[in-house]
C-alpha cells in the first residue's frame, strides 16, 4: 500500500469545491483545506503506482479549478505509540 500527499493549487474562488471534488475520487482517503503555499492536501491510498497515476494526473488534475499539483509518497508511518515504543527502555 502506498500512502502519498498532494498538495494542490486551485483557483481561490473554488477551493471548497475542489476539495469537495477531490473527496469523493477513488482513494482518496482525507483532504485538508490549509494555509501557505498549496490550498488544500490529500492524503491518498493506493495499492501501487499505476492508482496513483490514475487518481492525480487522471483525477485530482483534471478536476476544474485546480491550477497545479505536486506529489509526495510517504515512506514510512510514525504512529505516537510507535514512537513511545521506541523509546521504552523495559523499565515498569
């Protein structure tokens, strides 16, 4: 399973819309309207490449309104108990 980021540009007066569009593509999993350089992130899960090129390129972009994308694949999840755990020493 492959987890991946897109970060997406859209034009201001539609980004409810484009995050509202974007929520119900296959695979999309969370999409988040946020502050800074993009306008909102997806966060996306896909069983291999070829869904990924299918869901961003095939999908995500071609939603109207949207301007730009860019694409991070995720290698690794830290989950806060994962991280608790790997820093327990045994002691109880």
């Amino acid at each position: 399973m492959l987890t991946a980021f897109v970060l997406i540009s859209c034009e201001a007066a539609r980004i409810s819309e484009v995050a509202q569009a974007v929520a119900e593509l296959p695979n999309v999993a969370e999409v988040y309207s946020v502050t800074g350089e993009v306008d909102i992130i997806a966060l996306l899960r896909v069983s291999d490449y070829d869904s990924l090129d299918d869901s961003v390129p095939g999908g995500v972009a071609l939603i109207p309104g949207v301007t730009s994308t860019r694409t991070v694949l995720a290698f690794r999840r830290y989950a806060k108990r994962d991280l608790e755990a790997g820093f327990d020493i045994g002691l109880s």
